[in-house]
C-alpha cells in the first residue's frame, strides 16, 4: 500500500447520510482537542478516534472535473456515495503482531456491539475536517505501533448488524449487503472486500504518520484514520467494485492545522479548477508515495486537514485541462502542517515547435506473472514516477496520473492474451498511464510565498513501478513483489512525449506462489 491513514466515503441518490448512533455520540462526547468523560486509572490512557478523507473522488455535481484516483481514474469518472459498515478498530504496540495475536486493543467498543455504517464521501461542512468521531476509550498506556479496522462482511451476519433503516446498501441490493458504492450515474455496485476486511484492514507503522500512537498514561490523544477513498476502489470483471484500502494515521493536532493553497497558471495566475494536488510522504526506500489527494475547487483552492502532528509532506500537484493542455508536475518540498501555500504556480506544457501538441504523454506496457512454469493471478498496482534535484540530492515521487489512465491496478490473469516475448506459461495484464509530457518543476515556500523553478530541459524520463499483491487478500506476493523499469521496448531510457505513446519495458514477476 502506498497510502498514509485518515478516513472517510460515498455512494448512489440514497437519500440519508448514515451517521453515528446517538449512543455513540453521547457516550464520546469528545471535542477535537481530546476532553472525554472516559474514566482513567494511573496506568491507564485515553484514545480518540475519528475518521477523515480530502474529497477525492467528489460528485460530478459538485463541479469538479473527471477526477484521477490515486494512479488509477475512478471507473466511471466520480462516485456519489462510498459506504462500509465498521465493526471494530483496533491497536497493538508490537509492529510484527498478527491477526491470531493476543494483546489488540479495541479503540471504538461501541461499534462491536453496533457496528456503523459510513458514507465516506460525506464530506464535512464549513470547513470541518472530520467525518465521524468512531469511539472512545481507555487502554494500557504504551506506544501503539499498528492499528487494523474490521469491517462487517457482505453476508448474514451472525452478531450485530446495521438495521435496513440504516443500511444505504439495502434498498437496492438487499439486506446482506453492508458495504457499497454509487457511481455518478446513480447506480449502486456492491463494494467486495478482500478476506483482510474481514480480519483487520492493516496500518502498519510505516502508514502511521509521525511515529507510533504514544499513549501516556493519564493523558488523551486523538487518533485520525484516513482513507484515501478513490485510490481504495477498483472495479471487477462483473461490474462490481472492490475495496482495496489505501489508509493512513496519526495522531492529529488539536486545531487541526492543515495544508492548503491555491493551485494557479503560471503566466496567467488564473485559478485551476480540477487540478489533483496529493500530500506525498517518503517510504522506507525513499520514494514520496501519495497519501492523501483531492481535485481543487472551482477557484483552484486546496485544503488538507487533519494532519499528524509534527509531520512533513511534500506537495505535488498537476493538472489536465478540458481543452487537453496539461501541466508539469510540481514538487513543493518539506512542507509542515499549519501551513497555507497561497498561490502555488503549474506550468503549462510548451509546445517544441509550432502546432505540435501541449497534451500529455502515455505509457503502455504489459504485466506478467508465474510460478515456476505455471501461469499467476495476481493484482499490480502501477505508478509513474519522476525525479527532481535539489542542492544535489535526488527526491523521487510518485506522478499524480490524469483521468484517461487506464487500469493502473492490473488485473493479471488468462484472460488477457500475453504478447511476442512473454514467458512460456505466463498470466499477462496491460495498463495505459496518462501524465505529463514534461520535466518537473520544484517549489520553495518561504515567507507566505512558493517560488517555483523553470523545468529542466531536456528528455522527459520517467520509471514505472509495478507491486504484486493477492487478488483476495491483498498481500504481497511473488518474489520479488516490487519490480521497477526505466527503459522503453527497445531498452532505451523511458522518454515521454506530448501527444505520443511510449511502451515500456515488459515487468515479469516471478515465484508467484
């Protein structure tokens, strides 16, 4: 995964937002800040847990463009609703613990006895950041350094469930249906989930933004999960969607100081509306991945929020006009919470000569997956990746794709004819990346004001990244589950062009047991 965690979701006309019981609400009765009525012991702390998401993947009828989804379009352009039904979150100290692990500690008590259904496209009014407070309750003190959400199964459920009342899913899809989306056209799609819904949704420490949840004793802090709603949704063969969660944590400020800006031209310094602006954090091999993304408002504006305490993001925004001129990538690095950009400049692509195309470039390639002789079926999430250079120092990041990008989540099976070439017996799957035709451009943000440098001349190059995961449960799979390339067909550098389509290097996973 290659997401950060905070939560929030969406779905079809379904007339009512599916909120907290009023038993929950009463017994939080918590503020942001983290009072609570919960009673301590001295060994004992407080946690609070709420739920968020930048709107994503918001309505059309909210006026945003087609909206691009975590490397991959949303399968019908927007959705309306996203719904899952909760029923536990849960926290460990030890990094390594398992699903069969003793020692989880349960976050939110009242959803195990009244499991809640959230529209995670529910996005707050004025200006609120969260979604839904989920619960609050004592536990050991200690530093938690993995949490896992539950979600309920889309079957007869033998405990606790969300009544028909409240259950969006139900009057289109019947009663053991719990989790579901409503794409644009107001149609509702069951939302599958993988076996890990079902046995804890991971975020594991490199997820958690700032460190592990530190719980003092005698002390409260107020947990966020956010879920980067679009990027966790990709569609099935029958129609259908499945979520395939790209969470995120941290424990959150009190104010909830955020990021936000103003995304405009360059030249013109006119707003953009529809441009995708992501929050990209660095894993544990040095490549910023996104964490949280959302699509600017009609008057280009921007706004992030909660964030972790003391966390640091680069933000890396681009942008595809309806008339099809695209805008470079750019990197604003190292930047804290509680700040405002102001007007954050994109660059419009520059036509090399006269009437040649400011549209973006594509990359095709091909997938292939085997287990000794025998073909596999695997998942591979693809991402566009670029470089830029400051004072000597190299920072990778993942490229927002535009809308047009075709299954950047691959499925890899015997469906998909393999080309010339492939391995004997392989399992083939393709993709189509949309992105710019362009060098990157770096951000200085000093004094209230980001400072953008002109782009580098030059070829624009780019390297593609495939990670194998299991269709059911999401894990990683083949060995290695990660494979790079940043050479074309011809085993030449990666070079993109505007208006022209470049295929790259075959990715063949191995051992893919």
């Amino acid at each position: 995964m290659k997401s950060i965690v905070l939560l929030q979701l969406r779905q079809r006309t379904i007339p009512v937002v599916v909120t907290l019981a009023a038993a929950i609400v009463a017994a939080i009765i918590i503020s942001c800040s983290g009072g609570t009525s919960t009673m301590q012991t001295p060994s004992m702390g407080t946690i609070n847990v709420s739920l968020s998401d930048p709107p994503s993947c918001a309505a059309a009828s909210s006026g945003a463009a087609t909206v691009p989804v975590g490397g991959t379009a949303a399968p019908t352009g927007t959705f309306q609703h996203v719904y899952v039904t909760i029923r536990s979150i849960q926290a460990h100290t030890s990094a390594t613990a398992d699903n069969a692990s003793s020692g989880w500690q349960e976050l939110g008590p009242q959803l195990v006895s009244a499991p809640v259904q959230v529209d995670l496209l529910n996005l707050p009014q004025n200006g609120q950041c969260l979604l839904e407070l989920l619960g609050s309750t004592s536990l050991p003190a200690g530093d938690y350094q993995q949490i896992r959400l539950i979600l309920l199964a889309n079957a007869a459920p033998s405990g606790p469930a969300p009544s028909n009342a409240k259950n969006a899913c139900f009057n289109d899809l019947g009663g053991d249906v719990f989790n579901c989306v409503v794409d644009s056209n107001k149609v509702t799609h069951t939302l599958n989930l993988s076996g890990e819904a079902n046995t804890g949704l991971k975020i594991p420490p490199g997820q958690i933004m700032g460190g592990p949840i530190h719980v003092a004793a005698g002390q409260s802090v107020d947990l966020n999960i956010d879920f980067n709603t679009c990027a966790s949704i990709h569609m099935e063969g029958n129609g259908d969607f499945r979520l395939k969660p790209a969470l995120t944590a941290g424990v959150v400020n009190a104010n909830m100081t955020g990021i936000s800006g103003q995304i405009v031209d360059s030249v013109t310094s006119q707003p953009l509306a529809g441009a995708i602006v992501t929050l990209q954090f660095a894993d544990k091999s040095g490549t910023d991945r996104i964490v949280m993304q959302q699509l600017t408002d009609p008057a280009g504006h921007f706004s992030f929020c909660p964030l972790a305490v003391g966390a640091v993001f680069d933000v890396v925004s681009d942008a595809l006009t309806a008339s099809g001129t695209a805008y470079n990538a750019t990197v604003v690095l190292n930047v804290p919470g509680g700040t405002n950009l102001g007007a954050v400049p994109l660059v419009a692509e520059t036509p090399a000569t006269a009437g040649a195309s400011t549209g973006p470039g594509t990359i095709q390639g091909t997938i292939t997956a085997i287990n000794g002789t025998t073909g596999a079926t695997i998942d591979a999430d693809v991402s566009a990746l670029q470089s830029v250079t400051v004072s000597s120092t190299s920072h990778t990041f993942t490229v927002p794709l535009f809308a047009n990008s075709k299954a950047a989540d691959v499925k890899v099976t015997s469906g998909t004819s393999c080309p010339t070439g492939a391995p004997t017996g392989a399992f083939c799957g393709s993709y189509t990346l949309v992105v710019p035709a362009s060098n990157p451009t770096v951000g200085t943000f000093s004094a209230g004001k980001t400072t953008i440098t002109a782009p580098a001349t030059g070829d624009v190059l780019y390297t593609v990244e495939a990670d194998a995961s299991n269709p059911t449960s999401d894990a990683a799979m083949c060995s290695p589950s990660s494979q790079t390339t940043s050479k074309d067909g011809a085993a030449m550098p990666l070079k993109v062009t505007a208006g022209a389509t470049t295929t790259a290097a075959e990715l063949d996973f191995t051992g893919c047991s």
